[in-house]
C-alpha cells in the first residue's frame, strides 16, 4: 500500500506531481519518466452518470487534483478528464501506469 512513497516507487509519483499538487495533464500529454523506468500503460474510460446535483463532477475534480466547484451547476454535455495514476499490482510486481479517462 505505501510503494508511491517508498524509493522505488517515488519517482513515479513525482511524474504525476507539479509542486505537491497533482499536475494537470492535456489532451496529448501523458507523465514523462526516464527510459530505465518507463512503465506500461493501461487505459480504463470511465463513464459517470446519475442524478443531478449528487457530486460526479465533484468526485471527477477531487480525483484530477483540480479545485472542487464551490456551487452546484449543470454540467452541459459530456465534460472529458484524464488522470494518471501510478500502481504496483502485487501480482505482477512491475509498476504500470493507469490512465483514467473520466466522461462526467
């Protein structure tokens, strides 16, 4: 559970980090690691949907790293956030990286 903060697994969290803020990643753009580190990525789109005003747009910016809406609005249309997140599954003991489409 704590390899994102142990040796091995810190330069992959600070790919992800601007400023000990998660970075904010464009359409084309994706964390850059050295060559020795580079790890598989693997791709999951994430569709939200539900009631209005229960907080997917919410939960989409608290996970992004990016400021919560103070006030509740209508989210028009299909809004597209990506977030990177670095793991070690135990099975395979190899880190890969998870990009996680979110379609809110």
């Amino acid at each position: 559970p704590g390899w994102l903060l142990s040796p091995a697994g810190r330069p992959y969290l600070d790919s992800i980090l601007q400023k000990n803020r998660r970075r904010v990643f464009g359409l084309l753009e994706r964390p850059a690691l050295p060559p020795a580190l580079a790890a598989p990525t693997v791709t999951y789109k994430l569709f939200l949907s539900g009631k209005s005003g229960v907080g997917k747009t919410s939960l989409v910016a608290a996970l992004a790293g990016t400021p919560v809406p103070p006030i509740h609005h209508e989210t028009l249309g299909i809004e597209a956030t990506t977030v990177y997140w670095p793991a070690k599954p135990r099975a395979s003991g190899r880190p890969v990286i998870f990009q996680l489409d979110f379609w809110d």
